[in-house]
C-alpha cells in the first residue's frame, strides 16, 4: 500500500487534545503503517530505561492488570479492539508511574478523515523524578516512529498549564499540522516539538529561530527539525513566556484550525 496521497487533499483529522492535570505528556502522529507492535515493544523498552523499571501491565479499562502474554500481543489484541487503543503502565511503582498509549486508526474507524493513522502516548506526573528525562526522549520516540509530528510538555508547563488556560487565547490554540500524506491533524504545540519535512515548511519553521518566533530550531538533513519555543523550560506563570507563546500563536494563525460546527471529532487515546 503506498503512502501517499494527492497534496490538495486538505481533510483534517479533529483531535481533541486531553489535558491531563500535572501531568507531562510525550505524544506524536504517523501513519498507521509505520505503527507496529514491535515498534510498541522498542517504546516500551526505551522507557523501561528511563524509569529503570518494568512495564508489564495492561490497561484494558481503568485499573492496570498484569500482562497474561507478551507485549507485542497485547497491543495487537488492543488494536483489533472496538477502541483499536492498546495501553501498558508499571503498575508497581508510583514515582515513576508511566502509562503507554498507542492508537492505529485505519480504515473505517478514521470516520473517512484519513485512510490510516497513528498515535502513541506517554504520560507520567510531572513530579516523577524520571519526568524530565522522559520529556528529553522526544526526539528518539519521534524518530523511532518515522513521526511527522510530535510534543512534549516541559514540568513547569504541566504544572503551570491550569491557571494559564483560563485566558481566552488558551483556550484552543490547536494548529493544523499536514502530514505529507494529503491529510492534516488538528493539535497544539508543545514546549519541545519535532515536526516532519512537510509540517517544517507548511508551518514555517525551515526559517531561523528568530524569525520563526521560537527560541531553538535544528534542522534536519531529510528536512526536518526539532523545534524548541523557550531555552528554559516554558513555564506559563512566567510573563515573558506567556507573552511569547501567545505571539507564536498569533503569527501561525493562518495555520489554526477552526471547526465547522464542532462536529465530526475524532476519539483519541
């Protein structure tokens, strides 16, 4: 099956992005063809490292239950699922608790917004001693997963995010972001951001840093780049930050997605 699609084909996936209070969220979207079980298994293993710990656990409805089978199983089984959502957590510790989310979208499921897409997810407390590290692995996690886009929250974001959104501006900043495919999704930006070769032109980051609103930009030989908004940790408490994410916002709102009769969404993890 070819991935690839007509570029004028501009139909945007609705993700309704979750805010899961003070807590650190590491996410990205491919297409579902690249998501597989053993990439699942490498995510597990690579936070297996960071948090120096097993991850052996399923989360088929709230509570985390010890794997019966392999890992590679039971995301399998969890996409084959009416959810199609497969979720692994350490259910052992509560210093580094990390829950694992991963989505393969395809067909008939993607409500006709896309053929095939995916999505992983990494979620630990933001004052988990691991959190900062986990925060430090998007790069690898996106790149692992051929992502064309991925976020990661700094601590002093998750724990700042709650006062910062009562502000009007913040309340649906999301972006729409192309994945190269001919279809596009809706989400926010990160405080950490990796962006694919065509998001980085769409949205204007093959630009300097300066001139982009954003403080680091490392581009990529294949076209890509990580993009970092703040040096230090983006936190929304502090005025210059705030005032620097809301002029971002405000230079990429070309790219802002506004939907129709906020209908038509679709679930995510």
């Amino acid at each position: 099956m070819s991935m690839t699609a007509p570029s004028a084909d501009a139909r945007v996936i609705p993700i309704t992005p979750m805010h899961w209070p003070d807590t650190v969220e590491l996410c990205g979207y491919c297409h579902a063809e690249l998501m597989t079980a053993e990439l699942v298994e490498r995510f597990v293993q690579e936070a297996e490292f960071v948090i120096k710990e097993p991850i052996r656990h399923a989360v088929r409805e709230v509570f985390p239950e010890p794997l019966e089978g392999s890992i590679r199983k039971e995301v399998e089984r969890g996409w084959n699922s009416h959810k199609r959502v497969a979720t692994l957590a350490n259910a052992g510790s509560r210093r580094n608790h990390i829950r694992i989310a991963t989505g393969r979208f395809v067909g008939p499921y993607s409500d006709n917004y896309a053929p095939d897409w995916a999505r992983f997810s990494l979620r630990m407390a933001a004052d988990a001693p691991a959190a900062p590290v986990l925060v430090g692995k998007l790069r690898e996690f996106a790149w692992l997963a051929q992502a064309f886009f991925a976020r990661a929250d700094s601590v002093p974001w998750a724990r700042s995010w709650a006062s910062a959104s009562g502000l009007p501006a913040l309340q649906d900043t999301r972006l729409c972001i192309p994945s190269g495919y001919g279809w596009s999704i809706s989400e926010r930006l990160g405080w950490l951001n990796v962006f694919g070769a065509h998001a980085t032109a769409a949205l204007g980051f093959d630009a300097n840093a300066a001139d982009a609103g954003v403080a680091v930009i490392e581009r990529n030989e294949d076209g890509s780049s990580v993009v970092q908004l703040t040096r230090a940790p983006m936190d929304f408490r502090d005025t210059a930050y705030l005032k620097q994410y809301l002029a971002l916002q405000e230079k990429l709102s070309a790219h802002r997605y506004a939907p129709a009769g906020g209908a038509g969404r679709a679930r995510t993890p």
